[in-house]
C-alpha cells in the first residue's frame, strides 16, 4: 500500500469513529467541519464525500437527503469497523473502542 492509501483508509476509520461518538449520525457538512478540525485539514470536501460514498457502498453507512442536507448514518457494520470487529476494504483496521 502507498502511504496515499494508508491516509485514506486512516480518514475513513475516523469517520466512523466520529459519527460512533456523535450517536450514529451526522449531516455531510459536520463531518466534513469535525474532520478537517481533527488532523485532515489538508483533504477536501470532496475526498470526505468520497469516503461516504465508500463506506455506504461497503455497508457501513447509510444516507439520505432531506432537502438539501444530505444525513449520513453508520451501520451495525460500520460500527464494528470502526472498532477493528470487521476489515472492510479501503479503511484502516483499529483497535479503538468506543466509550
């Protein structure tokens, strides 16, 4: 793996741990706020709308628009990602537990 992938799979695990602590779900625009605040500032908006779109195909996230607000929810799968139970493709494996 490149280090490019090493930070992508790091970027999305934070994701899930993110919306883990926030109580499983969060509109796209505070995940992309919180995750430029927590370490990956450099990335862009449109990497963390990749990494949704990511998580959601691999089943760990669910999405939904309301109006123009797109919500964004994590999964039984998701949440076991987010604390290395399940490898998923594409996100680094953790061993972070959630409070």
């Amino acid at each position: 793996m490149s280090f490019k992938d090493d930070w992508i799979g790091s970027r999305r695990a934070h994701l899930l741990r993110f919306l883990v602590r926030a109580g499983g779900e969060a509109n796209e625009s505070v995940i992309c706020t919180t995750m430029e605040h927590t370490g990956f500032g450099r990335d862009t908006r449109e990497d963390f709308r990749g990494d949704i779109t990511h998580l959601t195909r691999n089943g760990c996230l669910t999405d939904e628009w309301i109006d123009d607000v797109r919500v964004v929810r994590i999964t039984e799968r998701g949440d076991m990602t987010a604390q290395g139970r399940v490898e998923v493709l594409g996100v680094e494996c953790s061993r972070w537990r959630a409070p």
